[in-house]
C-alpha cells in the first residue's frame, strides 16, 4: 500500500474514531454556590424521563440540602474506595463507568487532584478517558481553575488556585454553559446558609464573596464562554471563506516569571482567536545547557510542559541572533501574530537603540503581522 492510501486509510479510521468520542458539555461558574451541581442534577431528572440511560458518575452536595435532595432516585456510580495514610478516601471509579457504559455520566470538580496512585492525576484525565469509550459528559468546573486565568484570579482574589484545568480541555467541550449570577444574589444565597454552614459565612463575606470580586470574576466567566461561543460559530463557517486564520508565536526566555506571563496571555489569544500558537525559545550560546543555571533549565522545561498543557507547539532552536530566529519561524508556520514580553528598559529607549527591536519591527510590518508586547 502506498503512502497515500496509506494516509486515506488513517484519515477514514480517525473519522470514526472522532464519531465514537463521547460528548462533552461543562458548565462554567464564577465561584462556587452558583448552582452548578444544582443544574447538572436537574438535567440528569430530566433526561431520566426522556428514557436515557443517565447516570452519576461523581457529584458533590457539600451538603446543601437542596442539592442532596436533588440526588434522590438518580442511579449512582458507587466510588472506589482508597487507603491513603491511614484514611479511608474515596474516589471516582472510572473503570466501573467504562464498563457500565451509560450514555451519559455526570462529573462534578473538573479541576480534582485524585488521591496519589490513582491511574490518572487529574479528574479532567479521567473525563477524557471516558470520551474516549464514547460516553457522552455534563461536568462543571469555577472560573478559576482555568490554567491561563490563573494570574487573573490571583490579582482579584489575592488566591493562588492550585488545582487547574488546561483551557484545550474547555476547547473540546461541544457545549459550554455559564451558570450566572448577580453579586447580589450569590451574596443573599451565601448570607442564607445555602453555600457554606453558618460558622464559615462570615469568613467567606470576608474574603471572597466580596461584591467587587464578584463582578471581576463574573466578567471572567462571562468572556469565556463568549470566546467558546465565537469558536463554535468560527468552526462552523464554511473553509472556502476568506478568513484571516491566526496563528500565534510566543517568544519567551530562560526568564521564568515573564515566561509564564507571555504563555498563559498568548493562550487566552490564542483560545479567542481559536487558533493555532506556538511557543518559541531561542538558545544562544550564552544559555547552552553546559552554561545556564539548573533552577533555570527546570523552570524552562516547565514552562514548556505548562506550554503543552495549554495547546501550544514546542519550537526550541539554537541561533546566535533572536531576531533571526523569531522571522525564520514566523515564514516556516505562516505565523500572524507574534507576542513578546515587555522589555526591561524603557520601551522608547530600547526601540530607538536596539538593533533586534529595528529589525523585528521593520519586517513584521512590513509583512503585515502583528507584534503584541505583553505586559
């Protein structure tokens, strides 16, 4: 068999494989007590009574009683449970789902860390796993636990969110709900004991559920699911129209800090646009392997692995001028956007008297791409 038909065979099995995937729905909140749970519940009774086969593959109440009750006479999943240090956990049994195979399973907690020795790390893994058998998901997951928001989130709620959800996960959902709620609401909901019990109400009113916080993170969650909606309709706009279809490259250093800054901002670009993005390093021979620090190699390698989490391509090359480096990549993947950090030097200073900025200038333009200087 030839090459090609050899590729017609691949294309044909893909498309089928790609037809069997379960699909995938996630509802979107600013911050818990919206009534995420709530809902997912709600939709399960429903479809229960359509005649479809829906089941509950993991759902958390924490025990607010109008969600608990929504539980009675939906079919659970039994948890698996684990030893871990003495304790008895449980966990999502993912294998008992494969196996039983409903049409369709509900998710809670998008973003868990599952029990150390579990098959996967993260929940959305096993989510994954479980499109993967063909079995159509609901799940749920806060606004903060989106990786590329994370800095977002922090500047807001002053909270480094430690469990996140990569966006390509949020990129292959079919449908993405926002569970919405004025501050005011979710403030009186909060204040009537229907998110957290009494002993931790004014804790919360003191630290999170702060009005203005509120609105800044119902803003978050507002643009995400408007971009995921710009998406559907992109994806759905015949190919044969003339669209300028954008492609990202993101330039970062051994420099960690701005590194993180210029990858999750080209994400956040990159999952607006619905685009392709890559994530360049240029090695000179100043930061060879044999010359850079180890913490920098390793918060290198991580920023590359954070990178591939977020849906980016890993271009590393070694050249001894960036500027050289950046315009070969730019014609070799037809790149439309190209997004550098933020000089150190005053910005005027560094483009009147930097070789690299003239000439990275000067070409860009005048091949009509784009520099953004990410802050």
């Amino acid at each position: 068999m030839d090459a090609e038909k050899e590729k017609s065979v691949k294309h044909f099995l893909d498309l089928i494989q790609k037809s069997r995937k379960g699909k995938f729905k996630i509802y979107i909140g600013m911050s818990a007590g919206v009534g995420k749970t709530f809902r997912m519940l709600q939709e399960a009774h429903t479809l229960l009574k359509k005649g479809i086969d829906v089941k509950i593959g993991y759902i958390e109440t924490h025990n607010r009683k109008e969600t608990h009750e929504l539980l009675a006479g939906l079919p659970v999943i039994p948890r698996r449970t684990i030893f871990y240090k003495g304790k008895e956990l449980e966990e999502m049994d993912v294998q008992a789902i494969i196996n039983l195979r409903p049409e369709i399973v509900i998710v809670d907690e998008l973003a868990h860390t599952n029990i150390e020795g579990s098959k996967n790390e993260k929940r959305w893994q096993d989510v994954l796993e479980i499109l993967e058998a063909g079995i159509n998901v609901i799940s749920a997951v806060n606004i903060q636990h989106i990786e590329s928001l994370n800095q977002n989130v922090k500047q807001i709620t002053n909270v480094d969110v430690q469990e996140r959800v990569p966006d390509n996960v949020l990129r292959l959902a079919d449908e993405v709900v926002n569970i919405d709620l004025t501050s005011d609401e979710l403030i009186s909901r909060l204040k009537e004991g229907k998110i957290y019990t009494e002993d931790k109400i004014q804790a919360a009113l003191n630290n999170f559920f702060k009005s203005d916080q509120i609105l800044q993170l119902r803003e978050l969650a507002l643009k995400e699911v408007a971009s995921q909606v710009v998406r559907k309709v992109e994806n759905e706009v015949p190919k044969n129209v003339a669209l300028r279809h954008e492609k990202l490259l993101a330039c970062i250093s051994s420099n960690d800090k701005t590194a993180k800054i210029i990858i999750r901002k080209t994400a956040r670009l990159a999952s607006y646009y619905n685009s392709n993005w890559y994530v360049l390093y240029v090695e000179t021979p100043k930061e060879s392997s044999d010359k850079i620090a180890l913490d920098k190699q390793r918060h290198l390698i991580n920023n590359f692995k954070l990178a591939t989490e977020l849906g980016a391509e890993i271009i590393k090359v070694e050249n001894t001028k960036i500027t050289d480096a950046i315009l070969d990549v730019v014609e070799q993947k037809k790149i439309t956007t190209v997004c550098i950090g933020k000089p150190h030097l005053n910005l005027f200073k560094v483009i009147l008297s930097t070789s690299i900025f003239n000439k990275l200038l000067n070409s860009l333009s005048s091949s009509n791409i784009d520099l953004v200087i990410l802050s």
